[in-house]
C-alpha cells in the first residue's frame, strides 16, 4: 500500500496553524481512510453519494465528511444525513434543496458557495458576479437548516503559477468582499477552501485556510 501515514504526516508538517486539511478519500478503499484515520485525520472528501454511504456506513462515526464533488438536487436526500459540510454548492436551487432536505432530518448543513474562477477546466460554480448577485439578493436568509461558512474554487490545471496564483486571488478577493457586505457578523463565514496536491502551496499564499488533498497522501485514484 501506499505510505498513507508517511504522507499524511508530511502534507501536515507542511502546513502553517490554523490550516485544516481535507484528506479527499474519493475512489480509495475504506482500509486506506482507516489508516488516515488511526494516525488522527479526521476530515474527509468524499464526491459521490454512493460512495460517501458505504464508507459512511463502514467507517468511524466521528469522521466528518465533506462533499466536494459537483452535487446533483436529486442526489441531496442521499447525503445530507452524512456530512458535515457540502462544499461546492453552485446555485439556488441547490442551497434551497439543502436546506429542505436538512430540515427533514432536523440538521442544520455547513456549506461553501464554489466559485468559478478557472480559465479551462472545471466548468461549476458561480462567477463572481453570480455569486455577489446571489448574496445580495439574500432569499438564502431563508434558509435556516444552511450555514452558509465561505467560498470553496479550483484553479486551472497548469503548470503556470502566476496563473493560479491569479485565479486564487480573485477568489480571496470575493471572500473579503462578502464577509464586509453580507457576513460581518457570521463567524462561520471563515472558510476559505482551496489548494489540491498539485496547487495548495500556492493556495496558502493566497489567503487559504482549508486545503483538499487527495493524491499526495493516498496515491493515484484507482477507479
Ligand atoms: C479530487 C478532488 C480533490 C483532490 O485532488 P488531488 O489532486 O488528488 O489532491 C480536491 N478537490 C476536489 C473538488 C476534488 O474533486
């Protein structure tokens, strides 16, 4: 097997305070999250409902898993018992499902808005001015089973730094930007999620405080 604990232990090292580490698990066995687990990781990503269900079920049941995947409305019922915080929430429509769903198992859900900040490759989440129109529009003041914690992105795929670098920033810029307008006063708005094995250096030099690590500590995904 892969040296999961070698690598989790190297990736924590790497991180300044107050950085927390979503080790994405998406396509590993459940005995590789039991390794992560037993050397004291405890939050996890996970992308698929199926899948965050059969772990969910085999696993620990102080993990919390995160929902990092693009997410479906029909697919909410099937996660919204599990997770701790559903990450790349990209429109309305789906907050406004979250929340009904939520409120039927009496939850209240962190999540993140995903911003779509990338030139080429992920095509989810709100532009900047989707999102600022969103929040301004304030029906998401409605939902009361929501908490609605900061903004999650993905950088382009590319080995040009200042490109990410670029990307990452307009995001840290959009957090601010909310934080002032619309959640002064929230202290869960806080999170700031992005930074993957290939990027997260980057990401914490632009203002990130919640790096999703997938590869870099369990290896190429086997599908
Ligand atoms: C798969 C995935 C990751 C982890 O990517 P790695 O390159 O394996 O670290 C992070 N965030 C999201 C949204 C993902 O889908």
């Amino acid at each position: 097997m892969y040296d999961v604990k070698g690598n989790l232990r190297e990736v924590l090292a790497s991180l300044p305070a107050g950085v927390t580490l979503v080790a994405v698990s998406k396509f590993h066995p459940a005995e590789f999250i039991t390794v992560a687990y037993e050397a004291g990781q405890r939050i996890f990503g996970e992308s698929r409902a199926q899948e965050l269900a059969t772990k969910h079920a085999a696993l620990p049941k102080d993990i919390q898993w995160h929902f990092i995947g693009h997410l479906q409305t029909n697919k909410v019922k099937q996660v919204v018992p599990y997770v701790t915080m559903i990450e790349a929430v990209d429109s309305l429509k789906l907050l406004q499902e979250i929340d009904r769903q939520a409120t039927a198992c009496g939850r209240v859900i962190d999540v993140l808005l995903e911003v779509h900040v990338a030139q080429e490759g992920s095509k989810f989440g709100f532009t900047p001015d989707e999102c600022r129109a969103m929040i301004a529009e304030g029906q998401w003041r409605a939902f009361e089973h929501v908490r609605i914690c900061g903004l999650m992105t993905m950088a382009t795929f590319t080995d040009d730094e200042a490109q990410v670098k670029q990307e990452f920033s307009v995001a840290a810029r959009l957090f601010d930007e909310l934080k002032e307008s619309a959640f002064a006063n929230s202290e869960a708005f806080a999170v700031r999620s992005w930074g993957m094995s290939d990027d997260y250096p980057i990401a914490l030099a632009t203002g990130s405080n919640t790096i999703r690590i997938g590869t870099k500590i369990f290896g190429p995904r086997i599908y």
